[in-house]
C-alpha cells in the first residue's frame, strides 16, 4: 500500500517474480489495474495530509547530522501493556518508546480497518495528537469516500464482495529517529507489506510492497502521537524467484494468521 504527502513521493507496488516453472506473464491489463490501485491509495493519503503545515521536530545535533545507526537486536525493554482501543499505548519517553509508537502506529495506518467508516474514528483518535484528531479525521474520510472504495472493490462499509478478502498488511522491518528531543521526535519506519483483494475473480491481485513512512510523533496525554505523517517508496530488495500463492492460500493465511504488537 501507497501513502503520500507533501514532504514525499509515491510508493509503486512491485510484482514478485513468478517461480519456476515460470506460469504465463500477468496480461498488461491486470498490471495497469493493480499499479492504478496503489496510485489511488497515493492520492487518498496525499489528500488527507494536503494543507498540513506542521514542521518536523528538530534535533539538537543540526539538520547536516547523519542518523545514528541503531543495532537491530533485542533490547531488552519491555513491550508496553497499555491499548487505547485496538492501538497499543503508553510507550516511554525516550527515543526508544517514540520509535516503538512510530512501528505500531504505522502498522494502523496501512491497516485495512482504517477503510472502514465504523473503525476509522477510532483509529484516528488512537493516533494522532488531539488537536489533529478532527482535521484529520475529516481529511481520511474525504479521502476514503465511497467513490473510492469502489475503485478498491470494496463496498460503503469498506468490506469485500462476498468470497473476497481484501488484504493490508503491513509489518516494520526497521525504525531510525532523524531528530529528537523530550517533547516531539521524527522517526522513520521502514516496512514491507501486502496489499490487494484475495478471490478468484479479483481484479486487484494481493501483491507485496516496500515503502518508508516518516511520523512526527508529539509527546501529549503522557504518550508518543503522531502530528503528521508521509511516506515515500523503497527501499526496496530485488525480488527472488517464488511461485504466486493463489488466492485461497493468500485469504487463509490472512485469516488464520494474526498480526503483531511492535515494540523495540
């Protein structure tokens, strides 16, 4: 899946290669229609972030001074317990617990609930700063209009036709802090995912995805939530030679396998 602001570009959705044998290419009509999904989902994000005028948080390091690299590892702080709704909350005010918030709340932000007419309130409140709630709010549900998610294939209420599943799923691969200070950070989560409508007859394809979502996070309410957010494509692996599930398989799994809790 694809967002987008002002600050950044566009995330273009990247077919795997199939696996050997090698089945007969996808027409250039499922191409164009699959890329023309992720282009939608550009432009409803570039729509709700449009206008923002909120400037990232700064650090004391200077704006010339390169990220620091952070180890991969484990460590060994606690996953918060806390859940505001679904969103898991009360991460700690440090750089850790800004980088925790931003992996978890761009996970929500790429989820397929935030469709959803019913859910998406919810969400939004989960997220953001207070004051950015009802702007923000309003901005996701012009974007996610009805006219739109019949371009997704999906009805009013956001959901599938019947014997569909419509996926999006993301999951962080990696999280860096390019400022910081004790009331507002600027982190950026690298995440790979799927996305795309599961069903015999779906004309949007579940394919795979690699993009880099920027938050600006704002300390408020004695926890991490975000001000803005944009996201930009990349960076992105070679894809390695794999045979296509099909779209039972990609449904199911969806199903049977639950989603994750980031902390770091």
């Amino acid at each position: 899946m694809s967002l987008g602001d002002e600050h950044d570009g566009q995330t273009r959705t990247r077919l795997p290669d199939p696996g050997t044998p090698r089945p007969p290419a996808r027409g250039s009509r499922s191409l164009v229609a699959v890329v023309g999904v992720v282009v939608l989902l550009v432009a409803a994000i570039a729509l709700a972030n449009r206008g923002d005028g909120s400037t990232p948080a700064t650090s004391g390091a200077g704006p010339d001074a390169p990220a620091k690299a952070t180890s991969t590892a484990a460590t060994g702080v606690r996953p918060v317990t806390g859940k505001n709704g679904t969103i898991p909350s009360g991460f700690a005010r440090d750089e850790q617990g800004a980088q925790s918030a931003a992996a978890n709340y761009a996970v929500a932000l790429v989820s397929a609930d935030i469709l959803k007419p019913d859910r998406r309130g919810d969400i939004v409140r989960g997220l953001f700063a207070e004051d950015r709630v009802a702007e923000l709010e309003a901005r996701l549900n012009q974007a996610y209009s009805k006219e739109f998610l019949d371009k997704l294939g999906l009805d009013e209420h956001g959901n599938a036709a019947p014997g569909m599943t419509y996926v999006s799923r993301t999951a962080p691969v990696g999280t860096k802090v390019t400022a910081y200070t004790d009331d507002a950070a600027t982190v950026e989560v690298w995440c790979t995912g799927v996305f795309g409508t599961a069903g015999v007859s779906s004309t949007n394809p579940v394919t795979n995805d690699w993009f880099t979502m920027t938050l600006a996070l704002r300390w408020t309410g004695n926890d991490w939530k975000v001000d803005s957010f944009s996201q930009k494509e990349g960076p992105a692996p070679v894809n390695t030679d794999r045979t296509a599930s099909d779209a039972d398989a990609i449904a199911q799994a969806v199903q049977e396998f639950g989603g994750f809790t980031y902390a770091r």
